[in-house]
DNA sequence: ACGGTGCCATCATAAGTAATGATTCTTTCT
DNA sequence: AGAAAGAATCATTACTTATGATGGCACCGT
C-alpha cells in the first residue's frame, strides 16, 4: 500500500470513472486500472464494481476510502509542516443550509477565497440533519447547520448568529392580523427537517395556533415568491429576506426576543484528521464572526 | 512520499542507525540510506544528523516523525479492517509506575501476550508525570499512571484500584506508635513526583505531622528492605507488599478509608490514530479489570 | 601515531515497478 | 447490427529501487 496508489484509489472512487481520473491525475486510463487492480491483489479484496458505465465502490471499497482520505490529508499536513505551507491545494466538501448558502456563504468563500486559492469548494446543500448525517458518515469535511445538538462525534463552531423574521403577504399588519384571516395559517417551509420549521411551530402554538399547514419548497426565492402571493407565511433569517430582490412584496414582522435568534455552526467530523484546507476555512469563519460582532 | 519510504525513515528514527535500520527492515544499509535521502531531498528538509556513531533526528524530523507514524498506523488499520486482522505485529511503547509494573503488569501481559504474540511490547517505568509527559509528547503509546488530572490531550480508563497500605519497621504496632517514636519521621518513596507521596504527605498532615524526612529511591526492595532496616516508613500498594520476599519484615497499617485507595489508570494520547495493537491492549486491560471485580 | 572498528555515503549494476499507447472485450443505446 | 463509452489486457519503454562493493570519516585501544 503506497499514498500515490491510494490517492489514485480515491480519485477514481470520487469521480466513479477510471478514465476520468486518469485524465484529472493527468496520466492513462491503463495505469490507474493498474494501480486500482495492483491495491485490490495487495488486499486481497475487490474494491470497485466496473460496469459499462463507470466503477462504484464495493462495502470493502466504501471501507477503505476514509482510511485512505486520512493518510492523503496527513501526507498533506506533513508536508506543509515539515516544509513549508507552499501553496494548500484540493477539494474541500462543505454543507450548508440554502439560507446560510445564500445569505451568508458568499462572503465567506470570498474571503477564502482570496486568501487561499488553489482549493476547490464544492458546496451542496440540504437541511440540518441532512448535512450532519454527511459530516459524521464522512461524504463531508464540514457543514453550517443549525441546532446541531452536540453530537458526540462532532466538533462545532458558532460561526453566524442570524435574526429569524416572519415573513407575511404585505397587506397583513401584524402577525395576529395575520392569523386572524386565515382559519388555518399555511406555512412555507424548506425540505422537511429544516430546523427553522420547528422554530416556527413553537412559535406560532405560543400564539395558540395549531396545525399547520404546510408546503415545501426547494428555493428561498420560491417561498418569498409565495408568501408574496399571498400562499402563507415562512420564517426566514433577516440577512436572507433583507437579500432578497422581492423583499418590499412581504411584509416582515420581528419576533419576540426569546425566538428572535438561531445560531449557524460550523460541525466538522472530530476523529477525523483535518486538512490544512479546513482549518484554514475554520480560521475564515472564526475572523468573520469576529468581523461581525465588532460591526 | 509514499508508506515504505516513511515506515524506512520511523525505523531508522526509531533504532537511531541506518544499519541497525537495514537489518530491521531485511535490506541492505545503503538501500535506508538512500530512501531516506529521497524522503529529505523531495521534502527539502534535512531529517537526520549523521554522526559517526549513528543517526538522530533533526527538529524537522521530529516535526515529521508523529505524522510518518500515524499514517503507518492508518495503513494498518486499513488492512486489517479491509482485509481481516492477519496477525497484529508491531512495537508497543507502554510505560508504568515501578509499583504498578511489578504488581500489575505481568498478568496483564501474560494475558495479552497469550492472546496477541507478534507485538514487541516495551516498557519503561517512570513518575506519574513524566510518563504523561512521554505520552504526550508520544513517545509512549500509553502509560500505566495515578492522577492523571484529566489532561486534555489524554484519554484515561481506570485499569486498577490499588488499595495503598503504609509500612513502618515491625516493632511498631500503630503509626502513632512510629510517630511517638521519631520526632521527624522519615519517610521512604519512589523519585519525586511519585504520586503517592502526594498520600502520604497528606495523610501525615491529618496525624498532624508536617515536615517529612524524605529519603528517595528506585527500587521497590530498596524500600521494604530500608523500612525492614527501621529507617522509616512508607506507602505502598497493598499488592506491591503482600508480593515482597521481605514482607513479614516490616509491619503493615491499613489506612483509614478515606485515604485507602488510588486508581491506576491507563492513558493514551486522544488525538493520535490507535493502533491495532494498543486497541488489544486496552480490551485486555478492561477484561482485566472485570475479571478483577468478580474476585 | 597507527591500524582497527563501526558507521554512513556513493556508485555501478541488476532487479523490479510504473507509465504509455495500441488493442480487445463488454455493455448498452440507437 | 453498428456506434459509443468505458474498462481490461498486453508489449514496450521509462523509471525506481535494491544490491554489493568501495570509500571516507571519526573515534578507540595499544
């Protein structure tokens, strides 16, 4: 077992193409097979199945591949420990709440960005359990999420504090003003397990209201869109709704203090050894928030 | 860098000699010679200092060395989690309090050895706070220790609750007694930062006894054959005595409860990749310790 | 001072591994 | 059936690694 052979091994399992990673290893399609099938004798085990349409990893393969990324990225870090940082290079996987990705992300990632090129970002986006689900099964480095309630193979870091607001078709005064016309409130909410929508619900029974009724949707500017129209309600950061092209079609309403705040963290996997590109996105976050409170 | 180079430069750091290294490895000595060149030349750092009496390592080999040594773990690891165990062989660094090492130890071993041969254990005896420090500083892979005041870099699992005793010359029948007898009292321990001598200083105080004689040792017969000689008293695990030749030369006090027993606890560095073989170690341990219980 | 000893570096050569490009095999899509 | 996409195989070339012999350096004992 050798790290050019393991990084070739999780090369073709990301990309699930022998060819494809010979050419982003800008070498054959002839040698990577043989690298993967020199791996596969050496252990003893098959490590992919090859199908007419690319290669997948076998559960031996799905085994093998967070031992390898570790030895990959503590070859990194030795590396740039040993001599010198020279330039971070890589993928970085992150996960982010669609909100966070719209309102807050891009700041973020530019500010990385400039510091760090080199490194590529790939983001993807889903909801809080969703994402901490990634992070510990290890398909992540890290993820911005909410309520992740500290789960013990998690590290986190508060990374944002956002105001939540009420969102409601312009002509509705108050939120009550609000209930009052409408017998059952509709709400419009991200994919189910966002965790805004639990905060909505507590909220809302406060008032005394009930069942919700509610819709899902996959786009912030859908539900602005909605609620525009008219359809419902939605709790929304403020940084998300005040972003957004559509804002003077809603209304916004400040909630009361106890449900008026909600913390971003920033989870990465604890056992798991970090690379030089994480932490260095970790050190971002954490000079952003700072950033923050002084403003 | 790729896994034989770095298993070739953690040997050689290891044995402190690139031909003891050879030897080790089954190659010949310029064959190590010049892997590790290739290491320093494709890092640009120079790793050794050559001498004509072997080899160390330079500040930038140590930096590497924790890094080549976890990956070669993780390499491990992945084998035997992809491929089945095979046989677990490799080098355990373990270090202990001399007490401990006597009493404790050897059933440990033998039970350990019986069911994993092919790892070399080592064992280097020590205070309680320099064998923190070793494992710290991960020259030990784990360490047999009292009082480890939960170091954040450590994880610590009790492996034996020692009953301590304190042991004065045989003419005397109470401490008191002792203390009637001898306006200072001397008292006989292990080198300083001994743990029990923490105890004991302790326990005097409660007896209202205050500045302590204090004579040192290495070896646990120095002590009891000293006691034996009427120089002093001292505090010992009731397991360390009971196992003397010399114990019906000295008399035994059983302390009161609240000072009556110390944990010994086996800790290893938290943020290092385990080995397979240390794993084995710490079950061991823990079905040692149950086995203890039910007695 | 001088040969002996232990240790590492260097070098030519042999042995072994890895990369290439061309070709073949397999599976699906049209 | 033919085309397309993708992986395997193979002979050849290029490169790395291992070997054994040799040389150089710093000490040690006489």
């Amino acid at each position: 077992m050798n790290l050019p052979d393991l990084n070739v091994f999780a090369t073709a399992a990301r990309l699930g193409s022998v060819t494809r990673a010979a050419h982003a290893l800008s070498t054959v399609q002839s040698n990577v097979t043989a690298r993967i099938r020199l791996l596969e004798r050496e252990l003893g085990v098959q490590l992919f199945d090859r199908s007419y349409r690319g290669i997948t990893l076998t559960p031996k393969g799905e085994q093998l591949l967070p031992y390898a990324q570790q030895m990959l990225t503590l070859a990194e870090n030795a590396r740039s420990a040993v001599s010198g940082p020279g330039d971070v290079r890589g993928v970085l996987r992150i996960g982010s709440l669609q909100s966070t990705a719209s309102a807050r992300l891009p700041e973020v990632l530019k500010a990385y960005a400039q510091r760090h090129d080199g490194v590529d970002i790939s983001i993807v986006t889903g909801t809080s359990t969703e994402l901490i689900d990634h992070v510990v099964k290890n398909r992540l480095d890290g993820a911005f999420v909410s309520g992740a309630d500290a789960h013990p193979d998690l590290d986190a870091v508060t990374s944002f504090v956002e105001e939540l607001v009420m969102i409601s078709p312009a002509q509705y005064r108050t939120i009550r003003d609000y209930l009052k016309h409408s017998s059952v409130p509709k709400v419009l909410v991200f994919r189910i397990g966002c965790h805004y929508r639990r905060q909505l619900e507590h909220y809302l029974a406060g008032l005394g209201v009930g069942g919700l009724n509610q819709m899902e949707f996959g786009t912030i500017d859908g539900i602005i869109g909605c609620v525009a129209a008219g359809l419902g309600v939605s709790l929304l950061p403020r940084s998300v709704v005040e972003r957004s092209a559509r804002r003077r079609e809603v209304r916004i309403h400040t909630l009361p203090r106890s449900e008026r705040y909600v913390e971003t963290q920033f989870v990465t996997h604890r056992a798991q050894v970090r690379s030089l590109a994480l932490e260095q996105l970790t050190a971002v976050i954490q000079s952003d928030k700072t950033a923050q409170r002084r403003a």
